[in-house]
C-alpha cells in the first residue's frame, strides 16, 4: 500500500509509523511538507520513504493523510481531490470538521474523501513528536461517513483495525459542539493560566519554585503549537464562544462564593465537579 502523509507531524506520522510497525513492510510512505527539515527528519527516523511534491505524491498514493492546520486544510483538500486517482482515499485529520466538509461538498470526487479524527495526541508536535503507539486504543471519530464511498470507507475502516482504534460516527456540527467544550476550551484554559502565573511571576519571583505536578499537569496543554491551535479556535468560534461562556460563567459563581467565604457552596461546586471523576475514570 502506498501512504502519502501531507505534513509529516505528530498525528500524520503516527499513524504511518503505527502501519508500518503493523504492516511491516507492505507499507511506503511519501512525504509532502513546507518544511525540508521537518521531511529530512521524517525520513531519518523511517517515518517516510521518500518525498515529493503534493501533485506527485498524490498521482502516487492509494492513501492520502492530511495532517495540517485546519485553515490549510481547506484550501488543500479541493486540491488532492483534483489530483487524486478515482480509486484512491483522501483523509484529513483536522481538529474541526464543519468547515472542511463544506469545503469539498459539491467536489465531483467528495466520494473519495473521507472526514476523520483521531481522539489521540500529546502537547509536542512535529515528526520527532511521533510514535508508533499513539493510536492504539483511541478513538476515531468520522464524520458523514454516508457521502464517502463503500470501498474508500472500507479501507479506512480496516487501518483503524489494524491500530485497534474504536470508531464513532457524527455529524461534522455535532463533532465541532463536542470537541469544543472537551478539547478545544481545555486548551484554551491552559493557555490562559499560564499568562497568568508567568504575568504573577513577574513580581513574584520564586513563584514557580513552589510549582508541583498538579500545576505541570493543568498547563501542560499550554505547550501545545499556536500555528495549529490559533485556525482551530477561529474556525469553530462558534461552539468556542458558548463554551467560554459557560466557563467564565462557572468562575465567576466560584468567585461570588469565595468573596463570601461561602464555605458550604464551594464544598457543593466542587462536589458537583467531582462527578467527572467517573467520566475520566472510564477514560483511563
């Protein structure tokens, strides 16, 4: 089977690095990327075998992987469909699924693409961030999953397999909603307590001497790219800006409470909380 992976980063390369490891050697891999240094170094750590330009490595593929900003996405997904082999499949793994199937829905090959999202990551990212076991037991979510081919869905369906991923299936508005208040407004969250402490740490200066593993664990999100981060708050803002204001909402009544030493009700807020306990427990 020939991959070609557009952008050689942390999910893209992990998915290849985890078929090779599965597939042995009935996997190639081809490069596309901006960046020379991130496909040298792709191809050092055996993540790709060789590397092409995006109309070449497209003609080439059976299989081709997005794995680039959303913002880019969009504008480059239309592309590898004009490129692509009638039989080939076309994947993005984008953050955020709304905009990317409008994108491509009156694409005369949209029955080729096929709009996907691996629950799965860490806060580095580039092709050194990659490893083969990222995917296994995670979660793939598709959307419209009704407008990709039999064939193309099939082949898509049995490399989840071989990763041993579960896969949910929702509409792109759906996946936005619900990424956004689990995944996009922790980051968001992250972000912020960071400036925070760094903006308190100006005029405390031992502040972080003092910092734990429960401080590294909350702002560890905060390490996260901000060209990756930066399209994917903009393009679902929508569901973002509801989430923000159902969490500043949520601290403003912590703050009404401890203004008031109300002692009880901040037993209560932080009881309600911890029923997620259960939630993440089955996570784990």
């Amino acid at each position: 089977m020939k991959i070609t992976l557009v952008g050689v980063g942390l999910i893209s390369g992990s998915f290849a690095l985890g078929l090779k490891k599965a597939l042995d050697e009935t996997i190639e891999v081809c490069g596309v990327d901006i960046s020379e240094v991130a496909l040298s170094k792709a191809q050092e750590i055996g993540m790709i075998d060789m590397a092409k330009s995006i109309k070449e490595a497209t003609e080439w593929a059976d299989v081709v992987v997005l794995g680039i900003p959303v913002d880019a996405l969009t504008r480059l997904v239309p592309e590898v469909l004009d490129y692509a082999k009638e039989n080939s499949l076309i994947v993005d793994f984008g953050s955020t699924k709304e905009a990317i199937c409008e994108a491509v829905a009156e694409h005369p090959m949209r029955k080729s693409f096929l709009a996907a999202h691996p629950i799965a990551g860490t806060e580095y990212s580039g092709p050194e961030a990659a490893f083969a076991e990222l995917f296994q037991q995670k979660r793939m979510i598709i959307c419209e999953a009704d407008k990709t081919g039999e064939e193309h869905k099939s082949l898509f369906l049995r490399l989840c397999d071989v990763l041993n991923m579960g896969v949910s299936y929702m509409t792109p508005a759906e996946h936005d909603l619900h990424l956004a208040f689990v995944s996009h407004l922790s980051h968001i969250t992250s972000f912020a307590l960071s400036n925070a402490v760094m903006r308190k740490e100006k005029s405390e200066r031992h502040i972080f001497e003092m910092a734990g593993s429960g401080f590294a664990s909350t702002v560890r999100l905060a390490k996260s790219s901000p060209d990756m981060w930066a399209p994917i708050f903009t393009q679902n803002r929508k569901h973002l800006l509801e989430g923000l204001s159902t969490y500043i909402e949520e601290l403003q009544q912590f703050q009404k409470l401890l203004k008031t030493k109300d002692q009880q009700g901040m037993k209560d807020f932080m009881n309600r909380a911890n029923r997620i306990r259960e939630i993440v427990d089955r996570i784990g």
